[in-house]
C-alpha cells in the first residue's frame, strides 16, 4: 500500500487529504466550546443545529455545485473550496450570536460540499491503475478514522498551553495547507463534453446516472445499512459510556477508538480481499454481519444489561470493521459506472445521497435511544439496516452481471471498432448510460 506514496501527485492529494481533515477535527472540539460559551446548557441544541446544517448542506448543496463548478479547472475549484474553508474558520473565533455561527457553518460545508465530491472523482484519473485505487480508498478510510483518535488528542494537548480560540487558526493552517499541496499536484482535466452542457443537465445528470445503474442503487440501500448502525454508535456511545458505565471523556475515547480501530483494521485488509474477491459479496457479507452483530448487541443491551466493558468495546471495533467493509469498496462502484467526465457528477450524487441517509438515521437513534432505550433503539437501527439490506439484495441481484453482453452485426467491413479486435465481429460487455446510449467497456 506505502508503494502508492511513489506517485507523486497521489501522495500531494493524500498528504491534503489528511491535513484539511485534521484542521476539521480541530474546528470540531473548538466549535463546541465555542457554543457552550454562547448558549450554556443548551450547547447541545447549537451543536445539534450546527451538524443538521451541515447535512443539509451536503444533500442539497453538492450536486448543484458540482454543476455550477464544471466549466472551471478542478486544481481551482479544489484550492478555492480550501481558501473559502480557511476564510471561514477564521472569523468564527469573532462571531458573537448563534447566528452568525449558523450562517459560516452553513458557508464552510458548502464548501466541502463542493471540495469533497470533487476530490473523490480526481483520484481515479490520478492512479487508473485499479489495484492502486483500491487501495487509495483504503487509505481514505484510514484516513479518516486516524483523524477521529488524531484530532482530538492533538486539540487536548494545545487546549492545555491556549485558549480554544486558537484552535480555529489550527483549522485554517490546515486548509491552507490542503490548498497550497493540491496546487503541486497535477490534476488532469476533464474530457469530452461535460463542461459544455446546458446547466439543466449538468445539475442532474450525476442523480440520473446513479439511480439508472442497479450497482449504485444497491450501493445507496447499502449506505443506508451502514449509516442506521453507525449512527447509533456516533448517537449514543456518549449515553452508554456515561450513563451506563459511568466512564469518564478517556473512556468515551476508548470507546469510539475501539470503533476506529475495528475500521481501520478491516481498511487494511480489504484491497487484498478484493484482489481475490468481488465488491458486491464483501460488501453484502460485511452488511450481514453488521446486522447480526447489532442485532446480538440490542438484545443483550435488552435483557441482560450492560455488557462487561472489555465485551463491550469488542462489540464497537466489530460493528467498525464491517461499517468500513460495506462503505470502503464504494469508490471502485462508482468509478466502473461512469466515463471520466461524468464522474465529478456521479461522486457528487454519491455524496448528498449518502448524507441524506445519514440525515434520516441521526435523528432516529437519537430519538429512539430516548424514547425506547438503548437495546431496543439499536434492535430498531438494525431493522433499518436489514431493510436496506434487502432493498440492495433486489435491486444489484447476484446474477446480475455488470453489464450485457451485446455485438456489432450492424457495423460495416473496415469500421475502426473492429479493427481495434483485427475484424472480428465480437461481444463484449456493454454500459448503458442515464440516456440509453451505449459505449463498451472492455475489461
């Protein structure tokens, strides 16, 4: 996996990557602080509001700005989102009502809205190699999760020489950062026509692409089987380690560190899994067992109590590892189902619909742990991961190859398609896009 680092323009994305994420782990511990000093003991309702913008943002904002930004240079569109990012990260040390908190959250994500999508549809054209993207996506993930046990660690040791104000200018140094190592990296352009487009179709063609193609509509019931449980675990791990255990925030650490580890592992060993074995049976298996496991945990959680703290956080590193085997594939999906130029598009439509699963599933464990207890909120969670389960199984059926196979019969002597196979009339797999027109894909 380390030989990817050869790549010099993926390892200037990666090391961006990680940079900008430590600057939002940063902005994450300072922005509740920052509202406990604005609202008291209602910083809860603050922060609340805060992540249900930032929600709102990523499902409504990302594929209107991806067809905004289309007609620009990615290396631009990429470094602009850091810059508007870094600019809001440093006024919220100066804002003085929730509003105005509301109004750069608001600004910020949608500058992630714009960033992320955009940087997820680079990589593909950076290392086309597919052993090497699998693993690029595994360390996406690894990223991720270091960021998790990274950034808070890193915010308690400045918060015991600063003021949490200071944490903020971490944030911009980070985007700042970000910015200035995608502005090294090469980034090819966008080919085709794509830019051309009319704005209509720009804005929905990445949707019509993903809801045509059976693997992304498993993909997306898939998504939603992945964020039921996760949310429970983002939800309510604070509610069962303090009130449950009585564990201090180092517990609540350990806890959500054993989460991270769990996905981390299983990141690790995922690209020589898939070397050997197909995305869709890793990722239906990991769903399954994320269901039995969750399942297994409401029931004990319901009738016998809390589990002993050792179980208890084997119990959180599992559901870890197979939350990362259903989402950790996803990027190879959606590589193999669009060409280059669309693909901005169809990252994009992976982007705000993943987070309009997790806009449903937040408030439910939320609420379900309230209203129900945490045993039988994680036994409903695991429903809801069932039942995306099952709308994957029918709608990307096992037997369903990628693509049809289909001929040219219709193709004069001498065409230059079948020249490229020295004349013979042969079949080959066959994509079809959101319009019903057909290219091949060979291999």
């Amino acid at each position: 996996m380390l030989t990817l680092f050869a790549h010099r323009d993926y390892a200037r994305l990666f090391a961006a990557q990680v940079v900008a994420l430590i600057g939002t782990g940063l902005l994450t511990v300072a922005l509740g602080l920052l509202a406990y000093d604005l609202a008291g003991a209602q910083a809860g309702l603050v922060l609340g509001t805060a992540y249900t913008i930032k929600m709102v943002a990523y499902v409504g904002l990302s594929p209107v700005a991806q067809a905004v930004v289309q007609r620009l240079p990615r290396k631009a569109v990429l470094i602009g989102a850091d810059i508007l990012r870094a600019g809001v990260a440093l006024c919220l040390p100066f804002v003085t009502d929730l509003w105005q908190v509301y109004a750069l959250i608001f600004v910020l994500q949608a500058a992630s809205a714009t960033f992320t999508p955009a940087y997820q549809a680079v990589l593909p054209d950076v290392l086309p190699d597919e052993r090497d993207y699998t693993r690029a996506l595994s360390l996406s993930r690894l990223a991720y999760d270091l960021e998790n046990l990274v950034s808070p660690a890193l915010a308690g040791l400045l918060l015991a020489v600063m003021s949490y104000h200071w944490l903020f200018l971490g944030t911009v140094a980070g985007f700042v950062a970000s910015a200035l190592l995608v502005a090294r990296a090469v980034i090819p352009g966008l080919r085709g026509a794509a830019a051309e487009r009319p704005f209509r179709e720009r804005l929905s063609r990445g949707l019509r692409i993903y809801l045509a193609t059976p693997r992304l509509r498993g993909l997306l019931a898939l998504n939603m089987a992945a964020a039921s449980v996760g949310a429970f675990v983002l939800v309510n791990t604070v509610v069962l380690v303090r009130g449950g255990y009585g564990g201090d925030a180092r517990a609540l650490a350990l806890a959500m560190a054993a989460f991270g580890a769990g996905s981390m592992a299983a990141a690790l060993l995922l690209p020589r899994i898939l070397d050997h074995v197909a995305d869709r049976p890793v990722m239906m298996t990991a769903a399954r067992g994320l269901i039995v496991v969750a399942l297994t945990a409401g029931a004990l959680l319901w009738r016998g109590g809390l589990p002993g703290w050792p179980l208890f956080l084997v119990i959180w590193g599992t559901i870890g590892a197979l939350y990362a085997g259903i989402l950790t594939p996803s990027g190879r999906l959606l590589r193999r189902s669009a060409h280059a130029e669309d693909r901005p598009a169809v990252f994009a439509a992976q982007f705000a619909l993943s987070h309009a699963c997790w806009l449903v599933s937040y408030p439910l464990a939320g609420w379900a742990g309230q209203a129900l207890g945490m045993g039988p909120a994680l036994g409903v969670m695991a429903g809801l991961a069932a039942l995306g389960l099952g709308m994957a199984a029918w709608l990307w059926p096992a037997d369903l190859i990628d693509a049809p196979v289909h001929a040219h019969p219709d193709l004069p002597e001498g065409h230059p398609h079948l020249r490229a196979h020295g004349g013979r009339r042969h079949a080959h797999p066959l994509v079809i896009d959101d319009e019903h027109r057909a290219w091949p894909t060979h291999g």
